[in-house]
C-alpha cells in the first residue's frame, strides 16, 4: 500500500488532535475515563475505543440533543455498550461516578452545530473539575480544551488557568499547551496529571 500524508499524518490542526494524540498515549484498556462534556461524542467515542470492552466511560451533558447525537456516534461505531449516558451536568460527576478515573475530559464552551447560548459556565466547570481531582487515579490525566474566544469564554480561561495553577506540584503536574502561530484568543489545552 503506498502512503498518503494526507490521511496516514495525523495532522495537529487544533486543540483536538492534541488532546486525542495525548489520550492515545495515557488511556489504556480495561480504564475508566469520563467525557464532561460528550456534545456530539467525538472525544467519547475515542475514550469507549481505548478503554476497550472490559473499560467504562462515563459522558455528561445536559442537552438532550448532545445525549442522542453521542448515542448516535457510538451506535454507529458499534461501542454504545462501553458507556454509561448521564443527563446532568458534569457538577454531578462524584455523585455519579465512585472509582477512580484514569482521563476526564473537558471540551469547555457550546455545541457545535448547536444551541449557542448554551455554554459551559465557570462555576459548574469549577465544581466538576475539583470533582475530577478527587476521582483521579494515580497517573490520571485531566484534559481540559478552553475557548477563550466566545463570549464568556475569557471568565472560564481565567477559572481554568487560575484552577490549574494553584495545584501543588509535585502532586499534580498542570500544563498549558497552545498553538503559537494563531490569534491570541484561539483554543489550547490546559493538562492535568496526578503524580504517581
Ligand atoms: C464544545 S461542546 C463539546 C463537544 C464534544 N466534546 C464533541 O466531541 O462534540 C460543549 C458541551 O458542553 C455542554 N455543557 C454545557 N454545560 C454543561 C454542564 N454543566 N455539564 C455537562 N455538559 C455541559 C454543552 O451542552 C455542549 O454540548
């Protein structure tokens, strides 16, 4: 077979991929992992194929639109199974959840193709990612796309980053990766990891 860059390079064009390269390398089969945010159930389809048949996912929104398109994607894929729905706000998440978690991913603002005055908000995403902190495994990862670019985007960057900052190292190691060569307001990625 001959090689096409185009498809056989993954190409970094975004917060995304990167998210994806980095879970791709930390979650592993039979993980439990968390999507807080499924909207249309990218990130959680990619969770439910890492965590293999013997893992679980557990994905949150609180459309009901997000709900059936996340359902969608994994029915499509084959992998509905793997994971449990939640129709509640990621806020719920100790509530709904009790093992310890090896990834918990965020995927902040509003649904594309969606509703958009319906967006993640500082407050709820500050509760849930506290929640994910105390739920983390040893090595556990929290990825966390941010959208400064929207409105209220710049009040959840300042929740995040003022979050991710104020973690004790080396206890947890906190990241902020982002593209360099784009507009000051584009989306990057703030990375969590729990110390061994
Ligand atoms: C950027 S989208 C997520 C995209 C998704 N990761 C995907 O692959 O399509 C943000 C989602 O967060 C959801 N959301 C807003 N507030 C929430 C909350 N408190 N708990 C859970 N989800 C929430 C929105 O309904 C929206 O679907």
């Amino acid at each position: 077979m001959s090689f096409d860059p185009l498809h056989d390079i993954p190409l970094l064009r975004g917060p995304v991929p990167l998210t994806h390269l980095v879970l791709r390398h930390f979650v592993r089969s039979g993980d439990s992992a968390v999507d807080a945010t499924c909207g249309n159930g990218n990130d959680t389809l990619l969770l439910a194929e890492l965590v293999g048949p013997t893992g679980r996912v557990w994905a949150f929104d609180i459309q009901q639109e997000a709900m059936e398109s996340t359902a969608r994607n994994l029915a499509a894929n084959g992998l509905p199974d793997r994971v449990t729905l939640v129709a509640q706000g990621h806020e719920t998440l100790a509530g709904q959840v009790n093992t310890p978690l090896n990834a918990v991913v965020f995927n902040l603002g509003y649904l594309p193709g969606g509703d958009r005055g319906i967006i993640t908000r500082p407050e709820t995403t500050g509760a849930a990612l506290e929640q994910a902190l105390g739920l983390l495994a040893p090595g556990g990862i929290v990825a966390l796309t941010v959208y400064p670019g929207h409105g209220g985007g710049d009040a959840e960057r300042r929740l995040a980053e003022g979050w991710a900052a104020k973690l004790h190292a080396p206890l947890f190691h906190a990241w902020r990766m982002g593209q360099i060569n784009v507009t000051a307001d584009a989306p990057y990625v703030i990375l969590v990891q729990k110390g061994a």
